[in-house]
C-alpha cells in the first residue's frame, strides 16, 4: 500500500516537473518572441517609409494591361471585322505586330527619348537606354507613388496603340514590309518626340513640368489621337484608293467581331484615360466617369443624325459613336465635369459622323476605317472644348502649376487656354503629316508601298502572310 502511494507521489512529481519544463520553455519562447517583434518594431522605425502607394500601383498596372487589351483583341477585333475577309487576318496583323516591334524600340531607346531628361522637342536616347535605371525606385517626376517601372509599362500601352490606330487607314492594300518600315520610323521621329513635349519633363507643351506653351492633354488627344488622325488620311492620300473604290461596295464582313471589339474597347479605355491619373484617387474616378458619359453622349447623337439623316440608325452607326465619343474625351477625362464630358460627346458625336459621311465623300479619300475621321476630327473637338471647359474643381492643379515670367497662371477654360490648345492641335497636326508623307515617300522608293493589283484582288491574307481566316 505504502509502494503504490509512493508510486503515485513519484509520477505527480514527474508530472509537475515536465509542467514546470514546458511551461519554462513556453515562457522562454514566448519571451524570444516578444524579443524579435521589439527589435523588428525598432528596426522597421528606423527605415524611411516606402514613398509607393500599393493601391496606385495596383491600379496602374490593371490600367496598363486595360490598355494593352485596347489593341488585342479590342482593336483587332474592330478593325478586323471592318474589312472583306480576304483581309482579315492581315488587318489584325497589323495591331498584332505592334505588341513586340514598338514594345522592343520602347526597350532599347523609346522610352529614353519620351521621358529621358533632353530639350523641349525630345528626351535624351541614352538616359534611359534599354532601361537602365527603371526600376523600382519611383521617379518622383512622373508618378511619386508608384515603381518606376510601372509607369514605363503604362506608357508603353499607348506607344503600341497608336500606329496600330493608323493601320485602319492603309488596309487591304499596304505591303506588310512597308507597314513595318513605316512604323519604326513614324514612332521614332513623330511619336516618341510628341510624347516627350506633351508629358515629358521640359517638354514644349507640358503644362506641369516646365513646358513654355501649356497645352491640357490628359490622356492622348495630341499625342495618341490627332497624331495617329492625321497620318492616317496622309497615308489614304498617299497610298491611293482600294482597287474599285468606292465604285464597288465593300461591306464589313462580320460586324459582330467589330461590336466585340467595340465593347473591349470602352472598357479599356477606362484604363486609358483614367488611368492615366497615375493614382488610384478621386481624379481617377472623375476621369472614369467623364470617359462613359461622354461615349453614352456620342453614341446617342451618332445615332440620332443618322436616324434623321438616314431613316435608320445602325448598328454599326452606334458603334462608331461610341468610339468617336471615346476619343473626343481622352483629352479632357482629367480636367471637366461629367455634364461637360457629356456635352462634349454629343458635339463630338455628331461632328464625327459629319466628318465621315459628309466630308470624306466630298473630297474623295480612302481612309478604309475612317481613323481621320473619329479619332483625328474627335480628339480635334475634344482638345478645343476642353480649352473653355476645364474646371480647376476637378483638377485644382491647373489653377496653380504652370509659371510664365515667375508668376502663376491659371490654365481653367477661356479664351487664353483655347488658344494654347488650338496651338497644340495645329502643330500636331503639321508635324504628324509633314512626317508621314516623308517616310511614306522613303518607304516607297526603298520596298515599295503598295501590293500588286494582283494581290490585291485575291486578298492580303494568302499574299502576304500566307494564311486564310476562313478555311470552309
């Protein structure tokens, strides 16, 4: 009896003293824990705080592949439904090439000479030569919150959209080595320098950053839509007629693909345009909805022209206004009011559609997708309409950024801010077709611009590429 208390007392012992070990140990761990978070805590107080803002990155980065899908398949897509089908897919092509052959020149000097610290017409080629030095730092210039890196890639979407804007006015009948030819150098001489004036620091027209006329372009009027409009009906003129036009019909061969491309490309836009707030703030949402309100305006008054003009309005018709709409307000997104933006879509709609059944069959010019017509005439209205329009309770930056002669002036609508956008617009548009109709003359004493009429007549798809879309 006395063993088995003993037995008992030995093992409540046992027991209590592998308690009191654990519990030692738990304690000692515990201690070392608390240890570790102090000096993390201290070390973290010591470091300077990170300047980027995850939410503007996130949402720069989500804007950027917005955009990028813009070109595809939002732009393949409306394009490619636009032509015969013998051209569609060397149509979709031409957006589709762009994606590496413009993201490449970015790489080794585009972004340089956009962005790179040069004069007030171009930045320097080599300060920023195959990106050396974007990273992850920020660069407090253009986007103090976010990598970089991040803002490189975001402009780079609008490099890759631009001249593939342009291929609207050359399909069905460009050679896909003049069309590569013409690219590389329209990007270098006309885009990569008008980027550089309009938002690169120093540039001519930045009105934030030490430019000397203050043009407003908040996402690409200049830059991205009158640019790419004008080159486009110089390349119509230049290049010449389809073969039959406009004598024979040519019909869109599937609008259904276009109205898929249309849809891609309201949704990107809102990373075009208000993404190009560089942050995920208030003037985002304002940009956002001045974008949808002012392609909602355009489609409307699209429509009701040719409901009245027409008898009927089509499909294709409001479709077609939703993008003039689109690109009236990529200019001014950043700095009106959504009844601005809305008023600016139904003058924009209506204008454009002038501009295409009107103007384009008065003067006789193939522009196949009518580019001039919606994106060179729209952007136009929208840069124009924004110089009375902007509003400082929108933007308070353009009431006390921009200096002359050491004093502030404000940049909100009037007469004065009309006048610098129309500046902008008229030396855009002069640069953009002095430039296209030179290379377009040296593309065509070097390979030629053209395909044969033979090719021609039996489409793009099989002489140039090869392929068939349709294969029936």
């Amino acid at each position: 009896m006395n063993r088995f208390y003993c037995f008992r007392a030995w093992v409540a012992l046992v027991l209590i003293g592998c308690g009191l070990i654990f519990s030692s140990r738990a304690f000692s761990a515990d201690a070392l824990s608390l240890e570790q978070r102090v000096a993390q805590l201290e070390s973290a107080a010591a470091r300077p705080a990170s300047a980027i803002n995850a939410g503007d990155n996130a949402w720069l980065l989500i804007s950027a592949a917005m955009v990028l899908m813009m070109t595809a398949p939002g732009l393949i897509l409306f394009y490619g439904g636009l032509v015969r089908d013998k051209n569609v897919l060397a149509t979709m092509m031409h957006s589709l090439v762009l994606m590496a052959v413009v993201s490449a020149l970015w790489m080794i000097y585009g972004y340089s000479m956009a962005f790179g610290e040069g004069n007030a017409f171009f930045g320097s080629p080599t300060q920023y030569l195959l990106l050396t030095g974007v990273g992850g730092a920020p660069n407090a210039d253009y986007a103090a919150t976010i990598p970089h890196q991040s803002f490189m890639l975001f402009q780079l979407m609008f490099a890759i959209i631009t001249p593939a804007l342009i291929s609207g006015a050359m399909a069905e009948r460009i050679k896909f080595s003049a069309y590569l030819m013409f690219t590389v150098l329209w990007v270098t001489v006309v885009y990569f320098p008008l980027c550089h004036m309009v938002w690169g620091k120093g540039g001519y027209f930045n009105w934030a950053l030490g430019g000397k006329i203050p043009v407003l372009d908040f996402a690409g009027g200049t830059v991205v839509h009158v640019s790419s409009g004008v080159s486009a009906l110089v390349a119509a003129m230049v290049l010449g007629k389809r073969m039959g036009y406009p004598r024979e019909p040519m019909v869109p061969h599937n609008v259904v693909l276009s109205l898929i491309g249309t849809g891609l490309l309201w949704v990107g836009w809102f990373g075009f345009n208000a993404g190009s707030a560089v942050s995920a703030g208030a003037l985002a949402s304002s940009a956002f909805a001045a974008t949808h309100f002012s392609a909602v305006g355009a489609a409307l008054s699209w429509a009701g022209m040719e409901w009245l003009l027409k008898g009927k309005p089509s499909v294709l018709g409001i479709a077609s206004g939703m993008v003039a709409g689109l690109a009236t307000i990529t200019p001014a997104s950043g700095f009106v009011t959504v009844p601005a933006a809305f008023g600016i879509g139904l003058c924009g709609g209506m204008i454009c559609y002038l501009a295409v059944s009107n103007v384009k069959a008065r003067f006789g010019y193939d522009d196949s997708l009518d580019v001039f017509g919606v994106h060179g005439v729209g952007s136009t209205v929208g840069l124009l309409l924004l110089g009375l329009l902007a509003n400082p309770a929108i933007n308070g930056a353009i009431a006390g950024t921009f200096s002359s002669g050491g004093k502030i002036i404000s940049l909100a609508g009037g007469m004065a801010q009309l006048k610098n956008q129309f500046i902008g617009v008229v030396f855009t548009a002069g640069l953009a077709a002095v430039a296209t109709f030179l290379i377009l003359k040296l593309v065509s004493v070097t390979v030629g611009l053209r395909v044969s009429p033979e090719d021609e007549d039996s489409g793009l798809d099989l002489t140039q590429h090869g392929e068939s879309a349709y294969n029936d």
